[in-house]
C-alpha cells in the first residue's frame, strides 16, 4: 500500500516538473497592453475608434491582430490615465514599428458631435520595442491632436509616439 501511495507521489512531482520545464524552456510568449493618450486642445472630446493591431518585426514581417473594435475619447487620457485599446500575444523579442486601425474620428466641438475624415486610416509608431518571455509590457501610444487635427478642415492626421 505504501509503495502504491509514493509512486503516485513519485508521478505527480515527475508531471509538475515537466509542466514546470516547458513553461520555462519552450513558452516564449509574453502580452502586450496597447494603451492610448493624448495632449490636451480646445475641443470638449475626440472618440477615437480603433480596430485592429499591426505588429512588425525585422525576423517575422507584418502579424495582424484582430482586436474587437473601441471607441476611446484621447483628449484628457495621459501617460498616467491611458486607456487599455485592448492586449496581444507576442513572442518574446523585438519589433520595430506597431499600427492601429481607425475607423472613425469624431470630435465634440461646441456641444456637436462633428465627424472628421482620417487621412489614412491608421497611425503608426516607428518606436522599437522588446517583448520578453513571461512577462506584459506596456506601450502607451501618445497622439499630439493640436497637430493632427484640422478644426477648420475637419481632417485628422494621425502622428503619435511611443511615451
């Protein structure tokens, strides 16, 4: 009966080791949280709806993350207050440049709801970054809206940084 009893001791230990070692060895992943903010301008609110996430590295090229759309007013979001746009899975290593999909620009002006034109449908951050295994890492994409938009054209030009 004892013999019985430490073989399945003997088993679970040997299991949990394995488990352990493939976490450690071969699970090279970590996530990655895309966070959004901005410098303040004159206008009430900018929602912003983003989609999807392009990653690029110089090993693998373009990946495309499907991420569920969200619509996110980055006119009083900073580097302290930024907004979660949604989270990835990357392997661990780095990559050179990350784009967002928009799909709508509207900016509250004057208590209207005025929708903008978005000159190319995206914003991309050339900022390299470093994934590491078994960790999260935090890129807060910071707009400069008193550049990018256009009040009087009703265009948005989309510019940011890594802050």
């Amino acid at each position: 009966m004892n013999s019985k009893i430490l073989g399945i001791i003997v088993a679970i230990i040997v299991i949990a080791a394995g488990v352990l070692i493939y976490y450690e060895f071969f699970d090279n992943g970590g996530t990655v949280h895309v966070k959004v903010a901005d410098a303040p301008i004159g206008a009430s609110a900018v929602y912003i709806t983003f989609k999807d996430v392009y990653v690029h590295s110089n090993s693998s090229g373009w990946q495309n993350f499907s991420v569920a759309s969200k619509t996110i007013d980055v006119l009083n979001l900073t580097t302290t207050n930024a907004s979660l746009f949604g989270s990835i899975s990357l392997k661990a290593g780095t990559y050179t440049m990350i784009k967002l999909a928009i799909v709508n620009v509207t900016v509250v002006m004057g208590g209207q709801h005025v929708n903008f034109t978005c000159a190319n449908g995206y914003v991309d951050v050339l900022t390299p970054f470093t994934v590491s295994a078994h960790s999260t890492t935090n890129l807060i994409i910071e707009f400069n809206l008193t550049q990018d938009l256009n009040l009087m054209a009703k265009t948005f030009t989309p510019s940011a940084s890594m802050a």
